[in-house]
C-alpha cells in the first residue's frame, strides 16, 4: 500500500462518520494524478500555503487601514487566527483537519486591497457587482499559477465560496440545504469567533472602544479578553455539537446571542464608525481612479497587465478587477503615486 493510501486509510479510523474523506473527494476541475505521499485535502493546503495571493494578504486591511502599529491584525494575521480555531474544532470533533485548513487559508484570497472599502468600489464599477468570497474561488481557480489555476478539490472549492455569512446567522439552520461539507460550515463558524474577538482586540488597542463599553451579555458570556472569548465560543460549539451528535453544528442560545451582540456592537462601532474609517474614502478614490485609468488608457493597461487590453469591453472590466483585487494596500498606493502624482525631477 503506498504513503497516501495508508494515510487515507488512517483518516478513515480515526475520523468521524460524519467527517469528509479525502479518498471520496469529488474531484477536481481537471483530473490530475494524486500526490503518492499526500491526501488530497492535505496536498489542496499545501497549494493554497505556497501561492503569491496568500504571501500577499500580510499587505492587506483587516479592518485599520495599512496600520503603522505592528500589532494590528493584517488579512494574513486573521487568515491564520481562522485556521487556529478551525483546526481545534475539527480535531475535537474528529472532523477532518486537512480539508479545514485548507479551507481556512484559502478563504479570503481574493479579498481586494483597504478591506470593505475596495470591495464597495468594485461592486459599484462592475455590472454584475463584486464578492470577496466569488473572487477567492476566482483566485484559486483561474488566476493563481499563471493563470492556471490550483486545481483544488471540489470540498475546498465550495468551502472558499461559501464561507462568507454577511450579518446573517454563522450556523446553518436544521433544514437549511448547503452545499458545504462540515469542516467548510467550521470555518463559517470559525471565521466569526476569528474576527469578533481580533477586532475587539484591535479596537481597544486603537482606542476606538474600552473593555468597560462591551455590552453586558458579552461580558457575562465571552468575558471581556480575547482569549476568553475564544475559549467561551469553542468549547460551546464543541460540547453542543456533541451533545447534539447530528451532522450539524450546535451552539448554546447564550454564545450565539452574546456573538451577535458582540457583532453588532462592532458593526456601530467600529466598522461603521468614521473615525476608523477616516481614510476610507481617500482609499476608495485610489481603487476607483486605477480602474478608471485601466479601461480608459490603453497603454497604462498595457504596462500592468504585460498584454494589450481585449476588445470586449466586459474582459476588459473582469481583467481590471482582477488585477486591483490582487493588490496589496501598499502597492495600490504606489501604483497611484507613481500614476497620478508628480516626481521631483532627479537630475542636479
Ligand atoms: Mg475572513
């Protein structure tokens, strides 16, 4: 039996019923030969760990913008927070490990540089509107590895589409039908635990909010620290979902009402606040004027993209976004310098 095999054969022991098996992935979009030593969920990790778009998320907003202080959260910081807390709730519910981290590092790939404020800009300039969540699959799919694509299977591709909730609920309802296996339902839930307790975290460090101002059903449930908090949401789903010992995952009324409180608390006052988000609008313009400048001038396009721009108009839109979603914070913001602003002459 070679290596792969008797690895797969190992997940199918120690895993759960319920868990997803790399030996029944569905498959990937062009059918390769599998890695002799690696599962496949295992090799997708891989994939997603060594590509440019994920080396580049330690360059992208979290929520403060290209934050001068070293210890705010940057996407690859959160990226990795994700998966941390994804890992643990897979392993305690022998779920698989594999295909939940591959989900976790893949999930906000194809987020655009200045957070929420690129994402708004591309949603209004394009006609059929723009998600991080579609364009990550985008990534993976069809620009990584020169253009080629990572070839990941299909439980980490529906994984990466599906994990984003917007203000809804992060746990699937009973009857709701999801195409999404439990480890990429883990990271939905995982990445909410992941970003309600860093952006807290942030915040206070930011002085945007004190622990005292953190609505009292949060304190009493999650406690008022980062670690706590953490802690107080993953032993509850874990403990609930086993105590429930259904295909779903389960949370206590309690954590899912002091989650939710805690969000909105955020959402009033620190993603919607204009003190954070002071510089949002000087971001939007530089996203929006370098779109402008790719389907207005061809020879800007041409130096960018390394290729002439298409004739048809909507390639054209769909490789400009492509290429600004891809950017980092800080090379939009050397891209419009080098663009827009004038350059001290350099000859004495
Ligand atoms: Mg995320």
């Amino acid at each position: 039996m070679g290596l792969r095999s008797q690895l797969e054969a190992r997940e199918d022991k120690i895993l759960s019923p319920l868990a997803a098996r790399s030996a029944s992935s569905k498959g990937r979009p062009r059918p390769e030969p599998e890695c002799s030593l690696r599962p496949a969920f295992q090799h997708d990790r891989d994939r997603i760990l060594y590509a440019k778009s994920f080396r580049r998320l330690k360059h992208k907003t979290q929520v403060f913008l290209a934050p001068t202080g070293d210890h705010y959260r940057t996407r690859l910081t959160h990226t990795l927070e994700v998966s941390q807390i994804a890992r643990t709730l897979a392993r305690a519910l022998a779920l698989n490990e594999d295909l939940t981290e591959a989900v976790a590092l893949g999930h906000d790939l194809g987020h655009t540089p200045f957070g929420h404020a690129g994402e708004s800009v591309l949603q209004k300039l394009l006609p059929g509107g723009f998600h991080h969540y579609e364009q990550s699959l985008r990534v993976v799919d069809h620009l990584e590895n020169d253009g080629k694509g990572l070839n990941l299977t299909y439980e980490v591709r529906m994984g990466i589409l599906h994990h984003s909730k917007g203000r809804g609920k992060f746990l699937a309802a009973p009857d709701e039908q999801l195409d999404l296996t439990l480890e990429g339902q883990l990271v939905r839930a995982a990445d909410v635990m992941a970003y309600i307790a860093h952006d807290t975290d942030d915040a206070i460090r930011g002085g945007v909010i004190t622990r005292a101002e953190l609505p009292q059903v949060v304190r009493q449930v999650l406690g008022d620290r980062l670690s706590r908090q953490i802690d107080t949401m993953v032993r509850d789903l874990i403990d609930q979902t086993l105590k429930g010992g259904g295909p779903r995952l389960v949370m206590s009324p309690q954590a899912e009402e002091a989650m939710l409180a805690l969000r909105d608390f955020l959402y009033k006052r620190v993603y919607d606040n204009m003190e954070v988000h002071i510089d949002f609008e000087k971001a939007s313009k530089v996203v929006t004027e370098l779109f402008m400048r790719l389907m207005e001038k061809n020879e800007f396009y041409q130096s960018c993209l390394s290729t002439p721009p298409p004739a048809d108009i909507d390639q054209r839109r769909m490789h400009a976004a492509d290429y600004i979603a891809g950017m980092t914070d800080r090379y939009a913001l050397h891209l419009y310098e080098d663009t827009f602003l004038p350059k001290p002459w350099g000859r004495i």
